[in-house]
C-alpha cells in the first residue's frame, strides 16, 4: 500500500489486517513502511562477515544495530579471499543464521567474487592474489557449506567460463548480479543471456578512466533486462550520474545498497578486514590504509534513504522503494514483494520524516512481528 493515509495494522508473523482509518489526520504522524532490505553488507558495527572466526555475539551485535537503521533484512556478503577463507566465513555465517535469535534477519548469503577481474580499478578492494576463474565445483563448496543460503553471486563476465556457470547457478535457483569488470559488450551480453538479472553497485568497482563510448558502464545502463543496485552515501557517486543512471534504469530497476564494512557505525580510525588494512575517516568514508582508494562502506539503509531523497531528488515513496520491494524482487525475498499488505511478512519500520530537510529518522523495527528496536 502506498497511501499516505493513517491505517492500522493487525497480525503476528504475518500482516492479517491493514485497515484505513476513515477521517484520521496524518498531520504529525510517524511513517510507517516495510522493512528495509539490504543485499549486499560485508560488515557492520564491529562485525566483519568475511572473517571466518567472527564471533557469535558480534554477529548477533552487528544485526541489532542494522534493526536501528530499519533494515529487518539483509545478505551478509563474503567477498574474494582463499578457498578455505570463504568456506570458512560462509559456514559461520550459517551457524549465526541458524543459532541466533537475530539469524532470521540473514535471509540469505550473498558471494561478491572471487571471480571478479584481476585488473586494478575493477577489481576494487579485492586481494589480487585470490582471484580466480568461475569454478563450478566450488560453488557446490559453498552451497553444502551455507545449507543451501547462498541466495546471490557476483562474478565478472569476462571469464569465458562465466555463462556457463551462471547457467548452473541460476538452474540452482541463484540470482546471478555482474561486477568488477573489464567486460565487453559481447561478453556483458552473453551473460545477461545465461540469466543474469543484477549489476553490483553500478558506477563503482571500475576503472577510473576508460573510453567514453563503448565502455562496460554504458552497457550496463543500456541492457533493460538488468537491474542495478546503487551505493548512495554522497561519496561512492557523484550526482550527476546518479542521477543519470536512476533515469536510465528506471526506479522499478533500481536497488539501494550499503556495501558496509565492518567499521560501519564505529569510531573513526584504522581497521583490517580480512589481509586488507582499512581507514575509517571523520568523513564517513572508508578507506585501503595510507590511501584514497575506497574498501567498502559506512553506509546505513535509513541514510541511505535520505541521501536518495537529498542527492537524487527521489520522492519518499521511490526512495522506499528502492530500500524495500525493489530488492525483494531482485533478491527473490519471499513474503516481501507486496508492501505493506495481507500475506506479507510482518517486517515494519516506523519513521519521522522532516519533509523540510528530506531526511527520516527511525522510531521502531519490528522483524517478524517482533518489535527488535525502539528508539
């Protein structure tokens, strides 16, 4: 539902009721909307989801703090390392899923790499030296590991072994997203055509120049059978392409994402995610040690909303629904797909919004039917 109007809401685990409050006064009133869904976090509030060894309690401790920003779900997401590096994080991360009272906020786990592109700029903040060719046996590693929990992967599509084993992956009931490429148009398409559906964090994880035409981003933007997913934190893009880019995908295409790291909502200062040394500086954003190269970020879902209203110029609702429906669909959450309506999941955040300044602030989360956080 998408009202505007005062309505109340009935249910447990489920919405049973939404009901409109003929006659009430909106004026002053909290927003009630459905929970935030973030596909692709790393790491949050002191929590790394790439390290194999993550404890339970910190684990436990990042997803709390994400139920503050209003986000009731989220892909924890392993990015390149070794074979056992992964294996390892990826069956933790099933252990908190399938422990935690917190765990059914992990509705799935999401593999960004390794079989991303070598090269500098693409390849991001991803250790070079564990970057590998798309191997379909490892990915049957990583399923037995992770219970059959790996809902998504991001692989580069210049590896000749990439349509086939997106094939496999899809076939698998996988989504399949493309990123931290050298990819051409030809290789970009062919994996579109094995069942790719998704662009990682488009306009990052790319070379800093490239030709203006053809180039892997315009590509992207120009293939209407792909979605993308955005980082929106006023430091990962510019406005002018996001704006751009929002126009050429069209809302209905478009997901917000954080890329968190484990530094998100911590104190400014140094941290190490994995083998990687990282800053987190007085600016928000995060750093490779001693350098500007960005490793992720600090982002939150409720920021996140702001800033598409703030930098984009997007209405409320379309900032909503990029933090919510549009990643349900592309992630494939079910319970999710509809909004605030009979049969959904009962996952809610309620909110202020300053109309004024184009920003919300979170009042409650509630997970489930569970109330999770209260300001």
């Amino acid at each position: 539902m998408r009202t505007g109007a005062v309505i109340e809401v009935t249910g447990s685990q489920v919405i049973e009721q939404v009901e409109e409050m003929i006659g009430a006064d909106a004026a002053g009133l909290p927003v009630l909307a459905p929970g935030f869904i973030d596909i692709q976090i790393n790491g949050f509030a002191g929590a790394d989801y790439c390290a194999p060894a993550e404890s339970m309690e910190a684990i436990a401790h990042s997803l709390r703090a994400q139920f503050s920003t209003g986000t009731t779900r989220c892909f924890p997401t392993v990015i390149t390392g070794s074979p056992e590096s992964m294996l390892g994080a990826i069956a933790n991360l099933r252990r908190a899923k399938e422990t935690l009272a917190e765990g059914p906020a992990m509705e799935g786990f999401h593999i960004e790499g390794p079989y991303i592109s070598p090269d500098d700029g693409p390849r991001g903040a991803h250790p070079r030296q564990w970057v590998r060719r798309p191997d379909i046996e490892e990915f049957k590693r990583w399923q037995d590991a992770a219970g059959g929990f790996i809902k998504l992967i991001t692989i580069s599509p210049e590896w000749p072994e990439a349509p086939r084993y997106i094939e496999h992956a899809v076939s698998e009931g996988v989504v399949i997203s493309i990123g931290h490429m050298n990819a051409n148009a030809e290789q970009i398409a062919n994996c579109v055509r094995a069942g790719a559906t998704l662009s990682t964090h488009l306009g990052n994880g790319a070379h800093g120049e490239m030709r203006r035409h053809p180039n892997y981003l315009w590509d992207q933007l120009a293939e209407d059978r792909l979605n993308a997913s955005f980082i929106v934190d006023g430091i990962h893009l510019g406005a002018a392409f996001l704006k751009v880019a929002l126009r050429a995908k069209g809302i209905e295409r478009s997901v917000l994402v954080t890329d968190a790291v484990m530094p998100a909502m911590c104190a400014p200062g140094p941290y190490t995610l994995g083998e990687v040394a990282v800053e987190l500086r007085a600016d928000e954003s995060v750093v490779l040690r001693g350098g500007t190269r960005l490793a992720g970020s600090s982002l939150r879902m409720d920021r996140g909303v702001t800033k598409l209203m703030q930098i984009a110029g997007l209405s409320l609702i379309e900032a909503l629904t990029m933090a919510t429906v549009n990643p349900a669909r592309v992630g494939r959450v079910s319970g999710r797909l509809r909004g605030i309506n009979p049969g959904d999941r009962a996952d809610l955040v309620l909110f202020d919004f300053d109309e004024k300044a184009r920003a919300i602030s979170v009042r409650e989360t509630w997970m489930g039917g569970e109330r999770m956080f209260a300001a």
